[in-house]
C-alpha cells in the first residue's frame, strides 16, 4: 500500500538522475524511511512496494529508489558497484534531508541490506536498521555470475546472466565486491538492529543471517520469514515482513497522537495504489485497510465497506450493553455480536411496516446475534434487546441519513449534495 505515492528525482553519486518514489502516510507522519533494493532489482519490487505501503498505513513515510543503471534512473550500471550503491544511498538521505526529514530507519533487502549496513554509521538521524535476506559478505554476490566470472577476471569484464537479464559487470565490481567488510560495519552499528531472514532462501544462505547476528551488539532481534523466498514474491510474507518492521520499529519512534476528542472525529480514506479497491484508513492514531473479497476482484487485505458497517453496529451494541450493565450494576458475562448483512426485497422483510412492504425496491438488512457467557433469564434476554436497540449506531442505520459530498477546489470544481439512503432494518 502507498497511501498516496509521489515521483520524485535527484542526482545520485554520479550526477546521474536516480529516479524514486515516495510512499506518504494520509494522516500524521512519524518518521521518514529510505530502502535499498536487492541486486539488480528496482524499486517497483513487489516486494518493496508492499513493504513501502505498510509502513506508510503505520504513519512512516518511505523513499525507494533505483540504484544507478537500473530501473528507471540513468547512468550506466557497468560502471557501478557497492562502493557506488552506497554513495547512491547517501545521496538519497542527503535528498531526503534538505527536502524533507533525514531518515530515521533504513530498509535493505538483500544486497541493499549489506548497503544500509554499511552506510547507517554515517546518517546519524538513523534510529533503527532493519534488513531482509541480507548477504553478511557482499562478495556473496558475485556466486551469482557462475562461470563468468573467470572470464571477467581473464577479461576484465563479461555479460552476466541475472534472473534472466544481461548485464555487463566489470572487474572493478568483484574487486570492490571483495574488499568490503560488512562485519565490521555491523560490529560498529550501535543502533538497533532487525534481521529478517527465511531459513529457505536459494540464494542467499540463513547462515548470513546467523553471522550478522552475531556480529551485531544488543539490541538486535532476528525473526525468521518462514516459507518465503528470497523476494519475498508471495504478498503476505511481503505484508508480514513489513508488519513485524513497523511494529519494532514503533519502539523507536514518538508514540502516535491519541484520538481526538472532538464529537464528531474525521476518517482519512485514500487509494492505495495497490490492487483495485484496496483503501488506507485512518481514525485518530488507528490505521487499517479497507477492501473487497478476492472474488470481488480485490485483495481481501481488509474488512469491506459493508463489513465495516456491520463492525459498527457489532461494537456500538456491545458498548452500549456494557454502559448498561455498569449503570445498573449488573452482572453480565462476556458479550458477543455476530452482524450479518443482506440485500433484500422490502416485501420479504419480516420486520418491516405494511407501507415499508409495498413495492419492489430492495433494502439493506442487517441481522444481529448477541450472546452473553453465563445463564440468561427471559427477562433479561427481552432487556439485552431493548437496550440494543438504544445503540447510536442502530439508531444511525434505522434513521434516514443524510451524507454531506464536498468536493475540493482544485478539483476544477466544487458541489456540495445531500444524499438520502434507504432505513435499514433490523429483527
């Protein structure tokens, strides 16, 4: 998820234009974030993007970028290596810095992740370092150049055949690839550390993970991406990677504003980008998706418009039915409320008037289900559905609702509309 994604330029290492994008939170932002692709990757990665847009939904706003030669940024990417990466790096906190905020985490993922080892003892804003299949000798690299890479020693350079891509890399790439110590570069961090890693990753070993680790002073945390690959081509090891980096990552940060205390708190809802319904939400401190079912050609990332309808009147009736037990000291168990929703002919609506009945128009109806752990008298039963009924949800649903459309300026134009829906019903 990107909650709103800007495209953005600037001048890498060489004076060539890197290309990026910047995924920005829809409400209060926390901290701003820069990732490091894997090699010869970029950074419209699934993989990075999914982890760019999680974070952004956790309030942290992240910068990705294609490394020099690759993507969508210029210069030519034989004459690069990770000496250069590294600069390119350095070169977006710099951006980032005199346009924005310095960043207070780095992302790398695989050799990106060796990348942002190497470089976060020069960004002091850095807070936190998290890496994702992260190689801890970059030489691991050039396993992947197979029997090219004598004849780049022989010859001094050699097309290479990467994921199914050519590239030429020259020797200058296996010498610097070959004089990094990354180790040492861990060793000296002394900032927080998270090492993702999956113990079934082809191309680069979980034994990596292990040296990191060990290099690393506390604090350090390893968690294992179980089953992933290396990109991490599934969506929710991407999604879970980034879950558990922004849920570490919180610890580093200032805590979120709490919810307002206004009578009527705002939600921020924005396109993601990502699939086609899928939404970013944000009430107050809370962030969360909104979506539609796989079969309704979404994600099922989220809850869907009418599930967070049915989440309201499930939560408002609980409320409201604890407030009454306080009010009235009574004892009441556990309560639970199963909310399920309908579209059907006003004339099969059991509930409604004769009038409501007539004709054929359809209607939304909501069925709710509440239970209590522990006995029940009839008498209270009859009670616990009276005093639903008094919920402010079902009194919003059951009432006509009138919805305000206020369309901003610079849209070109600007309206304003009173929209009327049909009442809910409800047993």
């Amino acid at each position: 998820m990107a909650i709103h994604t800007q495209r953005l330029q600037f001048a890498g290492h060489s004076g060539a234009t890197l290309a990026a994008r910047l995924d920005l939170p829809n409400g209060q932002l926390r901290a701003y974030a820069l990732f490091a692709h894997c090699f010869t990757c970029s950074k419209d990665l699934a993989a990075a993007r999914r982890i760019a847009a999680e974070l952004a939904r956790e309030g942290v706003a992240v910068l990705r970028f294609d490394f020099t030669g690759l993507g969508s940024s210029e210069g030519e990417f034989a004459s690069t290596n990770f000496t250069s990466n590294v600069a390119d790096l350095l070169s977006a906190v710099d951006y980032l810095r005199n346009h924005y905020q310095a960043p207070s985490l780095l992302i790398g993922h695989s050799l990106g992740g060796a990348a942002v080892l190497a470089v976060a003892k020069d960004v002091p804003e850095v807070r936190a370092v998290a890496t994702i299949g992260a190689p801890a000798d970059v030489a691991h690299v050039l396993k992947n150049f197979g029997t090219s890479l004598k004849e780049i020693q022989e010859s001094g350079e050699a097309e290479v055949d990467l994921a199914g891509r050519r590239f030429l890399v020259k020797k200058q790439f296996v010498d610097d690839a070959r004089a990094q110590r990354i180790s040492d570069a861990v060793a000296a961090l002394k900032k927080p550390l998270l090492i993702l890693h999956s113990p079934l990753d082809q191309t680069v070993g979980i034994e990596n993970a292990t040296n990191i680790f060990v290099a690393a002073k506390h604090p350090k945390s390893f968690i294992s991406l179980d089953r992933a690959d290396h990109l991490l081509t599934k969506p929710e090891d991407a999604i879970f990677a980034a879950r558990v980096i922004s849920g570490w990552l919180t610890h580093y940060l200032t805590p979120d504003e709490p919810q307002g205390m206004a009578p009527v708190e705002h939600v921020g809802v924005t396109e993601t980008g990502e699939g086609k319904f899928q939404n970013a939400v944000q009430a107050g401190r809370h962030r969360l998706f909104a979506d539609e079912p796989e079969r309704a050609g979404g994600l099922d990332s989220g809850p869907s418009p009418y599930d967070f309808l049915s989440i309201a009147l499930g939560a408002c009736t609980s409320m409201t039915l604890r407030v009454y037990a306080e009010h009235k000291k009574l004892t009441l168990g556990r309560i639970s409320v199963d909310v399920s929703h309908a579209k059907i002919h006003a004339r099969d609506c059991e509930e409604c008037t004769e009038a409501e009945r007539g004709g054929g128009a359809r209607i939304d109806r909501f069925e709710r289900v509440i239970s209590v752990e522990g006995e029940v008298s009839e008498e209270l039963r009859a009670k616990i559905a009276e005093i639903a009924a008094k919920c402010p949800v079902h009194r919003t649903l059951e009432t006509v609702a009138k919805v305000a459309t206020v369309v901003k300026p610079e849209s070109e134009s600007m309206f304003v509309t009173a929209l009327t829906g049909p009442p809910a019903k409800f047993p």
